[in-house]
C-alpha cells in the first residue's frame, strides 16, 4: 500500500506515520502512470501535475475544445497541470512508463469548452445518453463507439459528442497551443475559434464563440 501526498508535505507525514509505528515508507508523492501507450484516457479528483518528471515536450495533457463529423480537435494544456474531475488524453512520446504527482498550485479553472468526461471510478458507460449524445472510448489511438453498454476503467476519460457527429470513429487532432488553462504569456493568444456546439470555425461571423477559453463576441 501506499499513500500519495503533496511534495511539500512529504516530511511532514513521513513524521506523523513514523511516529504511530505505520511505516514511513509507504508515504510518496510520486505516483506512477504505467500507460506506454502513445495515447492514453486520464482523470481524477485532484489537480495533477504532469510536467515535474520530464519535460512537456514529451509527455502532454490535452482537452477537447472542438469537433467535426471525424475528429476531434484537441489543445495542450499550456502549465501541464490538469484541473481536478477534468478529462483528458496524455500523449506520451517517450515510450515509457512515468510519473506524476498532485499539484502544489490548487484552483486551476476547468476549460470553457472540454468534451472529454470521465469516471474516478470503475462504472458503466452507456453508448448513448438521453439528451441524444454519443459516447466514444479510446481504442487504438482513436475514439471509437461501442454497441453495448461496458464498463470504463477508474481514472480514465471518453469523449462525449453530439449525435449530430454522425461517425463510429472520431480521429485526433492535436494543437499544442495554450488552451486558456493556467498561465498564457503576452503574445500567445490563439487566433482559432469556436461555435458554442463546440464546432471550430475559420472565419466567424456575427455571434458568439470561444477562443483561448474566453467567449468572443463578433458584432
């Protein structure tokens, strides 16, 4: 067994089990993420970060922020921290097994737009659910529908599109570009744009729409 903690508080509950004759060694921060798989599901009920054990060019979190009738389009998040009960896909490029830890910083805002969704906790996912929308899971680098009801891992995501998507499988597309989730500097505002179905559009016209996680207003 063994009991994750925030890096800060690392020595402080090493004391506290050593103290109660626990065992002080069951007390880590690292946590291991065994998925060698280029792309793999994650979520969970804390804050994670992912960038502290290598660096993010390799090992990325990714939110999907828009779609069409064959892919989804995915953006990076920029900090590498995921919010808490926020799905995303990690694209691992190393080819290795890593680890992550619970973040320091806390608070980090949920993106506008994300149709990734998922579980902390083994449970059964339905194809479809009853305002029309259709459930896919990650097989073989990209999102697939599946006939009957199953269940879904503890801590994985799956993508949830309207029915209107129309397609059994959904393709990826990745962005790594900030998605609005953590710090942005000066000059790195995204000129992509949203509809509020979360379609992307080239050229908006008059209406609403999402870019960098803000809504935009287009008179």
């Amino acid at each position: 067994m063994s009991v994750y903690v925030k890096e800060s508080l690392l020595n402080t509950y090493k004391a506290f089990f050593s103290e109660n004759y626990i065992g002080d060694e069951i007390v880590k921060y690292q946590i291991p993420y065994s998925q060698t798989t280029s792309l793999s599901t994650y979520y969970r009920e804390f804050d994670s970060d992912f960038h502290v054990a290598v660096g993010e060019s390799n090992i990325k979190p990714f939110v999907a922020t828009g779609y069409d009738s064959q892919k989804a389009y995915l953006t990076s998040i920029d900090n590498g921290i995921v919010p808490k009960e926020c799905g995303v896909v990690i694209r691992n490029n190393t080819g290795n097994s890593f680890w992550y830890q619970i973040a320091e910083v806390q608070g980090n805002p949920q993106p506008a737009v994300n149709y990734l969704k998922g579980f902390c906790w083994e449970q059964t996912l339905n194809p479809t659910e009853e305002d029309g929308s259709v459930n896919y899971v990650l097989y073989n680098n990209e999102f697939c529908t599946f006939d009957n009801s199953g269940m879904l891992g503890y801590h994985k995501a799956y993508l949830q599109l309207p029915a209107s998507a129309g397609s059994k499988q959904i393709t990826m597309s990745f962005a790594d570009e900030p998605s609005g989730i953590g710090e942005v500097e000066a000059g790195e505002e995204q000129k992509v744009y949203y509809n509020l179905s979360g379609m992307r559009v080239e050229k908006p016209k008059k209406g609403v729409y999402v870019q960098n996680g803000k809504k935009i207003i287009f008179k």
